[in-house]
C-alpha cells in the first residue's frame, strides 16, 4: 500500500482500480478461452483463475478493497478464493453488476486510474491504462519483496518432482505428449494453470525453441530430452529448463555437463550494478569454448564472437526476470518516467538492459543449439569454411541444450540458486 499510494501521488490520481480481467468467448461459438488474470491485480491478490474482480487502491486508505462478482452459476465449478489468512489484509465487498463497482468504492472517475485490459467501468479514457502509471508500477516490480521471493521460491520447490517425473516418463519410452501429461499429473494441474506452455522436445525437437506442438509418438531412437516447464504458486511463476542425454556415456552426455558447468560460471557473475549485456557476452564466450572443444569451431573463441558465428547457435537472450509475469517488467526502463534503455545493436533479443538490483529475481538459461534453418544459413555465408560440418552433423540429431536457473540477488549481495536448491531439497 505504501510503495502504490506513493505512485499515486507522484502520477496524479487519487484512487486505483485493477480489473482481473474477463473470459473471452470463442469467434462463433458459446466457448470460453482459459482465464488468466491480470498480472496487476495477481500481484496483489492471489486470485489468478477468478474474473470479475476488482481491487481498489487509495490514496489515503490503510487497505486495500477486493470486491467480488456475486452471481449464481449453476453450470461452472465454484469460483477460485482467497488462500486461508488473505482475507485479514483486504475489505471483501460483493457486488452484481459492474454498475455497482463505482458506487461501493465512492470513485471520482475523474481522479481515478484503471488497469484492465478493457474498459469494464467505462471510465474517461485517459483514466484507462495511463502509461505514467504503469512505468512506474512496472518499475517497482524488479525489486522483489520477501513474499515475492517465497512464492517464486515456492514455485521452483513443486515444480521439481514435476520436472523428476517428466525425465522418468523420458527415459521410459513415452512420448512427448506423454512426458507432458507425467509432468502435469506429478504437479496436480491442468495444462490451462500452467504459467506458461509445457516445451518437452525429443531428440530433434530439442532445437525448437519454443516447441509446443507436442508429438503423440515416441520416436524408435532417443538421444536427448530438453524439458523446460514451471509451476504456478499465488500467480508466481517458476522456469526451469534442464537438457539429458539418453546414453549418459555418449558425447552429447559430455557437452551438456560442460554446459552445465559454464551455466554455473554464468550465475555466479551475478552482482548488484553488474550489466546484463556483460553477461549476455560472456556467454556467447563460453558458447564459442564448448563449440571450439568440440571440434565444431575451427577458430578461437574470440575470432568466433568477432565474426558472430555464436548468434546461430546460440540466438535467445541469456535470461530475464522472473515474478508475477514468467518475463517481469521492468527489465528496460531506466527510471519510473518510463525512460528506456534499448539492447545493443549486436544483441537485439537482449531482454534485460538496465543493471543489476537488489532484490531482484532472474533466470540464467543458457543455451546451445544445433537449428537446421540457422545452420542453412550459415553454411552459405562467408564464415562456412570455418566450421567442421562432419561434426555438425553429429549432432544434429540431438537438438540442443538448454540449463536454466532461477536465481534471487539478495541486499547483500549474495546469490540465492532456487532451482538447484530445490533439486537438491527434493528428494
């Protein structure tokens, strides 16, 4: 309430409220999208699968309101609530239409903001997502509070049985629909709360970045598995990749342990002020190492990062905040105005551009991969003689690899691991 009351004052509104949002019906159709709520209103109130809701925020009130749809519905499942002691933090108030919401709060809509993704109470509409409002909310978010920490931290503990349960269904012979449905029965879930898409890749598949088209047959041959998947608790999100070899003696087994390694190098440059593009380009160093130890490269690492032949082989970011959102805001903005700090020019997927700071929660995902479409290219470019192609070819059918970790950078400076911490706590 302080940190908002105070972004009030400072963006000239008296009162805030928060929509979670509304279900969307299907085009044609009596059928409804999954819900998720409003990122705003979930970092208040852990309310992330219920609509209709508002949270009103004022300037000069000491709590906050939650005001909740009071409608009979004989055809759904009753309504999300509150965790056991929410309650005791909020004034809950009912209402039955949107009509009421005004009048219960006592809101001048003219002095009053609105975050929703439409305007529900039809307010002025520069009263609707006002931009000086949400740089400043999106500001704050990169500093964690100790409750923060917890839920994500939280979220990292129950997602490893989880994660356990889909190398098992891996090295069993399922496929990746399969793994996905051991994964989501190990978290007691359904597909629609997780906080993002299962990406569970098989041999080939492990090269996709973003590989959600899972498939219903199981491969006769398997050499790898890339898994990255996460749990939602109270809205906060975990991401958590991990990459195995199915013959733990083969060469693929040996550069995701080296990769391991480098991943491990890479989270321990985190500091307070430290540059993300710092580490961004460290890793493409150690990218470049492993490819060069591998006999991929037939150059140094440092003619490698001089001619850019990482970007193909490794082209996301190397991470990005981690809260309420799986990529948290906050990440670019240089001060609450909304001042930006654009990626540099050789970087340009780069999420994070702004230092370090205390408090803030991350991920460390570095990333190795073997894409047909990338290396296409690259065997026609001026940099193809470059490359051992016959050892290339080696490792394409394995896909990729990609570690990635969820780390807290504490006051003091100290590095908080949640995942391997969690792996490690979780028999």
């Amino acid at each position: 309430m302080t940190r908002f009351q105070s972004i009030l004052s400072k963006t000239g509104f008296s009162e805030l409220l928060i929509g979670s949002g509304q279900v969307k019906t299907q085009f044609q159709d009596d059928l409804f999208y999954p819900f998720k709520a409003n990122p705003y209103f979930k970092e208040w109130v852990p309310l992330n699968r219920r609509e209709n809701c508002y949270l009103h925020i004022k300037i000069d009130d000491i709590r906050p309101r939650l005001l909740l749809l009071d409608a009979e519905d004989i055809w759904h499942t009753a309504p999300q609530v509150l965790p056991h002691d929410f309650e005791r933090g909020l004034d809950i108030m009912d209402y039955t239409s949107s009509n009421d919401v005004l009048k219960l709060t006592g809101s001048d809509p003219s002095t009053t903001a609105f975050i929703g993704e439409t305007n529900s109470l039809h307010l002025p509409v520069e009263c609707c997502n006002p931009q000086i409002l949400l740089n400043h909310i999106d500001f704050q978010r990169r500093h964690k509070t100790d409750y923060e920490q917890f839920c994500v931290r939280e979220a990292n503990r129950l997602a490893i049985p989880p994660h356990k349960a889909a190398y098992q269904a891996f090295k069993d012979g399922a496929s990746e629909l399969e793994i996905s449905a051991a994964y989501l029965s190990a978290c007691d879930c359904s597909e629609n709360h997780m906080p993002y898409p299962i990406i569970a890749g098989i041999n080939e598949h492990a090269a996709v970045l973003h590989h959600s088209n899972l498939s219903s047959h199981a491969p006769q041959q398997r050499h790898s598995f890339l898994i990255d998947a996460g749990v939602d608790f109270h809205g906060y999100a975990s991401d958590i990749t991990r990459t195995y070899a199915y013959d733990p003696d083969s060469e693929f087994a040996e550069m995701v342990q080296i990769m391991d390694i480098k991943q491990q190098e890479l989270v321990a440059t985190g500091a307070i002020g430290a540059k993300p593009v710092e580490i961004h380009r460290l890793a493409h160093r150690k990218v470049a190492e492993t490819l060069c130890q591998f006999g991929i490269l037939k150059i140094s690492p440092d003619e490698a990062l001089e001619t850019g032949l990482t970007e193909h082989f490794f082209p996301h970011g190397v991470g990005h905040h981690l809260g309420i959102n799986v990529h948290d805001k906050g990440t670019k903005l240089a001060n609450p105005q909304g001042e930006v700090i654009p990626p540099p020019d050789a970087y340009p997927k780069l999420r994070q551009t702004t230092p370090m700071v205390a408090n803030q929660i991350y991920t460390v995902e570095p990333g190795l991969y073997f894409i047909p479409l990338l290396l296409k290219k690259l065997s026609r470019g001026q940099t193809a003689a470059k490359l051992d192609w016959s050892r290339v070819k080696n490792f394409l059918p394995y896909g990729g690899i990609r570690i990635e970790d969820n780390i807290v950078l504490h006051e003091d400076g100290s590095l908080e691991n949640l995942t391997r911490n969690a792996f490690r706590q979780v028999a």
